[in-house]
C-alpha cells in the first residue's frame, strides 16, 4: 500500500484533519471535567497525552470495523468508496487496525496499568458490535435498538478516558454519570445527523434515518437529540460551576441546530443535508469545549 493511497484513504474515510481536533477536545474534557466533577487537581500532562493517542486509535478501530462490516453492502451500493473501488484493501486495512491495538495498549499502560481493565471492556463491546451483537438480520429490522446498541461504546470510551483521571485518585465523582450520559447522546447526534439525507441523495440499499422515518420525522428526532444533550450540557456544567457558559454558548450552538433542522424539514435540500452534518460535529465539539474548559476559564479570569 502506498503512501499515497493511505492518504486518500484517510481523506475519505477518517479524515485526520476533522478527527484529531475533535478527539482532542474530546479526550481532553473527559479528564478534565472528572477532575473538575470531584474537585480535584488536573492530572499531569502524560495523562491528557495517553487520552488522546487512545481515542485516536480507538475511533479509528472503530472505522476498521465498520470497514469489515459493511464490505458487502459497500461494493453493491457504494463501490465508489475507497476498498470496493481498489485504492486499498481490507486486508491492508486490517492490518492498520490491529496495529493500533498494541499503541492502544501501551499508552494506557504507560500511564495507568489497572486502566487496561476499561480498555478491554471497550474492545469488548466493539468486537460484539462487528459482530452485530450474534443477530445481525435481527438487529437490522430494529434500527432505534441498533442505533442505541452501538452508541452505548461512547460512554464506554469516555469511562476510559476519565478514569485516567479518577482511577489513579482512588474514586470516581458522584457526577460522572452525567457525563457520560452526554457522550451517549452526543453520539446519537453524530449518528442521526449524518444520515439526515435529501430525497435526491437516497442510495438504494442504504440506510438513513430520512428514509426511515421521513425528513420531518427524522429531523424532528435528531433536535430532540440536540436539547436532550444541551440539557445534559447544563447538568455538567452546573455540576462545575461554569452554568451561565453553558447557558450562552451551549445555547447558541443549540439554536444554530434547531435552525438547520427546521430549515431542512422546510426544504430538505443537499445543501441543508450537508448543513446538518457539519453542524452534528460542531455541536458536539462545542459541548466538549464547554464542559471541559469552561470551569478553567473562569478560574483564570
């Protein structure tokens, strides 16, 4: 595989550029925001380092599995798509997945030993979902239970994540439910925002949520989404003591949501379908940014 067609690869179906920002903010804010959530002094800078070189490879196992997964309803419906047209290989692909374990691994060790328990549990949890849970057919006819089913390793990754903070201290907060609760849901915004699609961009053969339950519909549940995070946003955040941040620039961002939704519920357009995926990521980037680094700001103003 050349380096060139890695590239490609990365462009298309985990694009670095998008991922490591997010992931980092990510990462960084679950240590964060469980040090802040017991009130305990941040950990050292080895841990934030370990957190984010973990969430890097661990979401890009995620994509080697789905990779592995969808490799037949790729190469029917979507052959446009790196693997079915030829740039690379599943085979290759694998491999750079199971690389990425053993990095997984270490840098975990590195910092906390005990903490590999959590890793396990996650990789677990994602071997049980390539594997469609043993009823593939089954789960499929169910798309809410599928869709809640593979969600539920976002919290998973962020017990990770956070207990590189509390698992050394001893302890987790009493809080942390909270925010996990808000990765779960930030997950589903992810999800059904990025298959909120145009009727003229419907591919046969592949699932969305705008086919399944209609544009309104789908709409409609993707805003529920959004305020039940923003709700959780505020929880957190009130939990901190950075309420009124939560309040103005978690509230700014919900609006901006809720526009795009009503607007492609009005006209559901290309463009406003690619409105709503952008704005999917930039939601929950901006949740993580404010749980996680509004407490600090206010400290230092």
């Amino acid at each position: 595989m050349s380096f060139s067609a890695l590239w490609t690869y990365q462009k298309e179906r985990f694009p670095l550029a998008q991922t490591m920002p997010l992931l980092a903010v990510f990462s960084a804010a679950s240590l964060t925001v469980s040090a802040e959530l017991s009130g305990r002094d941040l950990p050292s800078y080895g841990a934030y380092i370990a957190g984010f070189i973990v969430a890097l490879m661990l979401f890009f196992q995620m994509r080697v599995c789905d990779e592995y997964k969808d490799l037949e309803d790729d190469t029917r419906y979507r052959p446009e798509r790196p693997i079915p047209r030829g740039l690379v290989s599943l085979r290759q692909i694998i491999t750079l997945g199971l690389a990425s374990l053993p990095i997984a691994a270490f840098a975990t060790w590195t910092w906390h030993p005990p903490a590999l328990w959590l890793l396990a549990l996650v990789w677990a949890w994602l071997a049980a979902m390539t594997a469609e849970f043993g009823a593939p057919e089954w789960l499929k006819a169910r798309p809410v239970l599928y869709l809640l089913s593979h969600m539920l390793i976002m919290p998973l990754i962020d017990l990770l994540l956070t207990g590189f903070e509390w698992l050394p201290a001893g302890s987790a907060a009493n809080g942390l439910w909270l925010f996990l609760a808000l990765s779960f849901v930030n997950g589903c915004v992810l999800e059904i925002g990025r298959k909120l699609w145009a009727p003229e961009a419907e591919i046969t053969g592949v699932d969305t949520y705008s086919r399944l339950w209609g544009p309104r519909k789908a709409a409609l549940v993707w805003s529920a989404c959004v305020l039940l995070s923003f709700a959780l946003l505020l929880a957190v955040c009130q939990a901190t003591g950075a309420l009124w941040v939560g309040l103005m620039f978690g509230g700014f961002g919900a609006a901006l949501c809720l526009s795009a939704a009503a607007k492609y519920v009005k006209n559901p357009t290309p463009e406003a379908q690619k409105q709503l995926d952008t704005l999917a990521g930039l939601w929950v980037f901006d949740c993580y940014a404010i749980a996680g680094f509004a407490p600090l700001v206010l400290r230092m103003l």
